[in-house]
C-alpha cells in the first residue's frame, strides 16, 4: 500500500491547475455509453475512480480508453451485458450509475447493492423507488439489484430529499424513456448540471438542470459527441484551505469562482484573502486562520465533502469552532486529527474545535477520501513528520495531489510498497491502448 511522508511547516507558493471534477467525470462517462457512436471526453481526471468506473463498463462490452493527449474516447456499441461485476462496483458507490444506464440501453440491469463505506450507511433506495416509478419492477437478490423494464415511462417524480446520485441516475434513465419525467426535489450540483450539458449535446432533452425541478423529455436515440467536463470545486476549495492552513499564496488555475461560492465566504470568514478572476482565483493567508462555525448542506450550501479539509484548517484557528455536519456520517477520521494533537470533541452530527496553535507529525491512517485531504492539509502545517497510509483512498479523488503540493514547495513524499502495485497502476495499462 502506499504511504505519505510529509515534513510540516512550508507556506506553500505557486500556481496550481484544478484538474476536472471526478463527481463529473463519472457520471458523464456512464452517460456516454447510453448514446450510439463514439464519445470524446476532454479534461476527465486520472484519478482510480476514473479507472474503476471505465473497467466496469468495459467489462459490459464498452470500449474505454485514454489517448496520448488524455482525452477518454467511449465507444459503447458492443455494450450488451446487464450484469455488472461485483467486485469492481463494490469499489464505488458512483458505479451504481450503471444500473440507470443499463435499464435505459438494455431494459434490463443486474448491480451489486453498492456497500456503504467510511461515510456511513449510503443506501441507494431512492433510486429503486425512481426506477419503479419510471415502470420497472426491481428486486433484491443475492446482493444484487436486479431491474427489469420492457419498456420506461416517464411520470413524476419527487426525490425525498437533495440526492445528487439520485437525480443523476434518474436524469440516465429518463433521458431514453417514452414521454416525459419530472423530477422533483432535485439536486442542484454543478455536476448535476454538467451532466445535463452533456447529456443535452448528445440530443437529449432536459431542462431546469439546477435548479429543483428538472424535466426529461425522453428521446430513441442519443449520439457520442465532444465534451469537456467542468474544473473539479472540491479539488480547488482544498487547495484553497491548503493556503490558509500553511500561511501561503495561490493562484488556482482552470476553476469556476461561482461554483465556490460558499467555500470562498467561509475563507474568507476564517481570514483569508481571496481575489476571484474569470476562471482562477487567486488565494493569500498571511496569518492564523480564525474560528468559523460552519453547517454543510446541499448545494450551493457549504460542501459536505469540503467538511473534512476545512476541519483540518480550524484544528490549528485562533478560536473555537462549531462544524455540523448534515449529509453525512463522516467524523471519523477526527480520531486521527487528535493523534496530530487537535482538540476536537463529536456529539452527533456536530464537531467543537478548540483551535491550538501547532499540531505534532504522526503516523495517521485515511479511512475516506477526504479524510485523506484532511490528514495531508493537516500534515502540512504540523511540526515534524506525518506519515499517511490509505493513500489510495486519496488517489480515488484527487488527481496527483502529492505530485501538485510538492509543485507548490511542500515537503512530501509517496513511499509505494513494492509487494502490492496501487490500482492505478494495475488499471492504467488497458485503459492506455485501443482495444
Ligand atoms: C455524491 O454522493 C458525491 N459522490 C459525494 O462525494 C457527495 O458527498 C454527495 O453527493 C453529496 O454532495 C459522487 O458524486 C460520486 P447523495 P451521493 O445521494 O450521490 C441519502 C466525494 O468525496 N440518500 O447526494 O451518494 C444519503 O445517505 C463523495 O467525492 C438516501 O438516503 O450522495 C445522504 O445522506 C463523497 N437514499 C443524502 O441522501 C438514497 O437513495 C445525500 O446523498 C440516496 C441518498
């Protein structure tokens, strides 16, 4: 397994490009797969859930694979399997796309029940009750969902509460149905939008994407198009706390300021500088950061998955901080911010930060995604040395996130343990040649 080893206690300087925003990229790819004729997808992240999700669908007859100028090409012609593999959806919970995908190509889907994971229990029962609604009936058997539909009929739909999974996986399934689907309640996410973009380029027809109610009109046919996908926000919000949490000065590059807005306000709050061009924004933090009460909510609320690395910046703010947590159950990894020396305390869904003016390196473990982000921001503040291990948990979301903070001046290093070869570089092969 691979390891992190950081020395803390650089102010990173420089500039940093945002690499394209994975909640993007994998939706859009499955997508991609529900038209006839080849796709050409621009700016996709080569993070291992990019690789996951393209490994699924080729193992359901699609060819996937990135040219020498790392754009995904997706041929989905030969795509005729309805049964997805087990033990690669189990990765990840975003392969459950593929079930929306699969009833709209093929009328019939088979996907393992997506587990939960460091997040908490993530069940996925609002989009069974979409598809139900949509004409299929739907079963669980052995662990899989299975799904079957002659035919998909679109009809109203109201989303129990903002589930971006929910809404982009009804928006696939809807988009080829006879007759047209309102969803209601639907998640406004940038991504959610993204995928309506595209989706639209391919001849769908769908409207009021960001807003609560989206309408499908469903189409026969979609064709494979030219698409580049939008700037990754939680990548760009983490390195903005990145700043703030070394002391530093940024310039992000390739990001959408709007698509932040919540995160630049609490920076902002928490004493940092920020100046927002068109599509960079430029960061500065030339003292402790200040405590910030923060709640996350759906968007365009405070980021649930920017939680995690804002924690991390108010563990060492002057002042105490209140963080509640709305969507998620994800306060574990604070466990790991108390072996660095945080002064944190969890009731329920809410976090008491008592800011301390220096963490301590220690050997600390990722139990998510962006608690991974968390521990490395932490790291990079603390005195000392931290070594991180989970590293490919933070390789799932986040493109070459070390090689970018040593880019910056961080001191880091990635240690890969020889026996066990991480999966990205168990998946990048097939995905580098043309089948
Ligand atoms: C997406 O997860 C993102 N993942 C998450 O990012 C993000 O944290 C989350 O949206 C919220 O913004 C991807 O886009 C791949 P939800 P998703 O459906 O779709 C409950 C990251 O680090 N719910 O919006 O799974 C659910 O338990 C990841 O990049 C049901 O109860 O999240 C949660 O409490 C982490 N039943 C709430 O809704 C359902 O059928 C919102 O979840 C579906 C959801």
């Amino acid at each position: 397994m691979a390891k992190l080893l950081i020395r803390g206690g650089t102010p990173l300087k420089g500039t940093v490009n945002i690499s394209g925003a994975k909640n993007s990229a994998l939706p859009i790819i499955v997508a991609a797969c529900l038209a006839d004729g080849e796709s050409v997808l621009e700016n996709i992240p080569q993070g291992i859930d990019v690789y996951t999700i393209s490994m699924i669908l080729k193992d359901l007859g699609a060819q996937i694979w990135f040219d020498e100028s790392k754009r995904l090409h997706v041929i989905p012609d030969g795509l005729d399997r309805y049964q997805a593999s087990y033990d690669l959806v189990r990765r990840m919970r975003a392969s459950f796309y593929v079930a929306g995908l699969l009833l709209a190509r093929l009328g019939r889907a088979e996907v393992p029940l997506p587990g939960g994971c460091a997040l908490g229990s993530r069940p996925v029962d609002y989009h069974l009750k979409g598809f139900q609604a949509l004409g299929a009936t739907v079963s669980i058997e052995h662990g899989y969902v299975k799904a079957e539909a002659s035919e998909l009929v679109g009809t109203k739909i109201y989303i129990n509460r903002s589930s971006v999974g929910t809404t982009m996986n009804l928006m696939l399934a809807a988009s080829r149905a006879k007759g047209t689907t309102l969803l209601e309640n639907a998640a406004k996410e940038p991504e959610v939008v993204d995928l309506a973009i595209y989706l639209n380029s391919m001849g769908a027809r769908i409207r009021g994407a960001g807003t609560d109610i989206i309408r499908v009109d469903g189409v026969d046919s979609l064709k494979g198009t030219e698409y580049s996908i939008i700037s990754d926000r939680i990548e760009a919000g983490t390195f903005m706390v990145a700043c703030g949490i070394t002391g530093g000065e940024l310039l992000l590059a390739n990001v959408v300021p709007e698509h932040l807005r919540s995160t630049i306000m609490k920076c902002e709050e928490a004493g940092l500088e920020i100046e927002e061009g068109i599509s960079e924004i430029k960061v500065r933090a030339n003292q402790r950061p200040l405590a910030v009460d923060v709640e996350t909510a759906p968007y365009p609320g405070f980021a649930t998955d920017m939680q995690q690395p804002f924690v991390a910046m108010m563990a060492v703010a002057d002042g105490t901080s209140v963080i509640r947590e709305t969507i998620f159950d994800r306060f574990r990894y604070v466990d790991e911010l108390r072996r660095m020396g945080a002064d944190i305390k969890v009731e329920r869904d809410t976090a008491i930060i008592r800011g301390v003016p220096e963490l301590t390196g220690a050997p600390v473990e990722a139990t998510d995604l962006r608690a991974g982000a968390a521990l490395v921001l932490a790291a990079l503040t603390a005195k000392g040395e931290t070594e991180i291990s989970g590293v490919e948990l933070i390789d799932r979301g986040y493109e070459h996130l070390d090689k970018k903070l040593r880019q910056l001046g961080a001191d880091i290093e990635r240690i890969s343990d020889d026996c066990e070869e991480s999966l990205m570089e168990h998946l990048t092969p097939p995905l580098m040649e043309r089948l």
